[in-house]
C-alpha cells in the first residue's frame, strides 16, 4: 500500500479541470446553502431523486439531500461538459452509483453539513466522511466491526486518542469498502488497515489476497475538527487535488 502525501489544501478550483489519469480530484461541499442555490441545484434533479428527496422528515435533511445530489451533478457536468441534468445514473449490484455513458469514476459521502465527492477518470474510488460524536461506545462497535488487530490496535491507544482513532479506522475501512463497491458482502475482518490518528493512512493486509493491499492508496482527508475523512483509491503514486465547491465558480 503506498502512502500518500498529506501536503493538500483546500483551494478554488480553475474553470478547467483537466483531470489527468494520475490525479484525484476531491470536492468538500457545505450543504447547508442559500436557498437560492439549493433551488439551482433541485431543478437539476432527477425524478428518483426528487422522489428520495421528498421522503425525509425534517426539512434540513431534506435540503441537505437535494444539495448533495445536486453539487453531485454539478461537479460530474464540468468533466464532462453537459448540463448538469442530462446525467444518468444506475448502481452496481450492492447499490454503488455509476454514470451512465461515462468512464468516470465517482463516490459521494455525507454527513451532517458536509458532503465529499471524489472524482478520478478510471480508478476505482471509495470516499467516507463521518460526524465525531462524543460518547459513542466506540469500543464495544469496534468489536463488532473492526479487525482484530485493528482492535488491538485501538485498545493499546492512550484513552485520549482512542475516540479519534476510532473515527479515523471506521472512515478509512469504510472508503475501501466503499471503492470496492462491494458493500458489506467485502468482510469486514478482511483488511487492516492503520488507524493512529496523523500518522500516515495504510491499507495494512488484505485477505485471503494479500498483494490486493500493494494496489491501493488510502488518504485521510482533514475537513474540520468535527469530522473524519478519508478515500481510497485504487492505484498507487496519485496526485490529490482538493477542491472547495462553489457554485458561481
Ligand atoms: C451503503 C453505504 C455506502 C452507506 O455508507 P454511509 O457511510 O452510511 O453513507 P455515505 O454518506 O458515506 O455514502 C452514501 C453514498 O454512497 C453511495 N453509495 C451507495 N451505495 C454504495 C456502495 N455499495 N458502494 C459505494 N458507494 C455507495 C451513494 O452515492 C450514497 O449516497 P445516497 O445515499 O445519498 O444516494 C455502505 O457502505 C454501508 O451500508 N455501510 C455500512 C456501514 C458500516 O457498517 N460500516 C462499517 C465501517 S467499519
């Protein structure tokens, strides 16, 4: 597993993307936008879409679906050069989104009122993006999710690091599942992957194939203090590139 540089900044995008093969292109998006922009962006939904959006209770997470969806499709059209709405999209058999028509590869992660979207032009991609929340009985999910060296791992931590070791090993194993497209039918228990907080993201070993790890980059993503990201990507010496949505752009 190759370790990425964790150099990156957010920034402005350019008008043009150019995103070569050897780039990865991640977009931090607020969701919670004007109202004006989030109507832009609703009419740009398709009808699934509008539909999913229409079931949520509370109108917060409501808008935060439709500026997801919608920054989704605004962020696609312009590596494509189409109107927004024109995408299509289907899922894999475990429900992973692709385009239709289109090699690009994509995921999209929200939580609370930040969503990610990673876009690259033909490797297999997997973003994760969770909330910290205080007094989760992070040990006790940890049994149940993670591997067991990974819980050794964790419970060898000082307590002080153990809540952000927590969220920083469940985005990151989240982010490979996630690239796989596999969802949970890809055990759990067979990868490791590293979870110290600030020390460099690594898919440890792979199981029963253990070359699978040497083919794939993991990266942790710094949002803010109330998050944890991270992607997975699958190839090795690729280049980030982090960009801050902005519709006027
Ligand atoms: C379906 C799944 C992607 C949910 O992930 P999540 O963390 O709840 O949600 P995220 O915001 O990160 O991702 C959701 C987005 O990923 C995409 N997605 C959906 N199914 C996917 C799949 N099988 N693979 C990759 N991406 C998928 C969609 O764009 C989805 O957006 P939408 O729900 O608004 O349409 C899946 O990975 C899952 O169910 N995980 C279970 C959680 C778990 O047990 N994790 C253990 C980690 S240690």
């Amino acid at each position: 597993m190759q370790k990425a540089n964790s150099h990156y900044a957010w920034s402005s995008p350019p008008t043009v993307l150019d995103l070569q093969s050897h780039q990865v292109d991640i977009w931090r998006v607020h969701l919670d936008l004007p109202i004006g922009t989030l109507g832009q962006l609703e009419a740009t939904l398709s009808e699934d879409e509008s539909q999913r959006a229409a079931h949520f209770h509370f109108p917060v997470d409501r808008d935060r679906f439709i500026a997801a969806h919608g920054c989704l499709r605004d962020v696609l059209s312009r590596y494509l050069y189409c109107e927004p709405g024109q995408l299509g999209f289907s899922a894999n058999h475990y429900g992973k989104p692709e385009l239709n028509d289109h090699k690009l590869q994509f995921n999209l992660s929200h939580s609370g009122d930040f969503a990610l979207v990673a876009v690259t032009q033909e490797h297999r991609v997997g973003i994760d993006i969770e909330r910290i929340r205080q007094g989760i009985s992070s040990q006790v999910i940890a049994q149940q999710y993670f591997s067991k060296s990974e819980v050794a791992e964790l419970q060898a931590l000082p307590l002080e690091l153990r809540e952000a070791a927590f969220f920083t090993c469940w985005t990151r194993k989240e982010a490979y599942i996630k690239a796989q497209g596999l969802g949970l039918s890809l055990p759990l228990e067979s990868f490791d992957v590293s979870l110290v907080p600030n020390e460099p993201a690594i898919l440890r070993a792979t199981r029963p194939d253990p070359q699978e790890a040497s083919r794939w980059m993991l990266h942790s993503l710094q949002i803010d203090s109330n998050h944890a990201s991270a992607v997975a990507v699958e190839s090795e010496g690729l280049e980030f590139r982090l960009w801050d949505w902005n519709i006027n752009y």
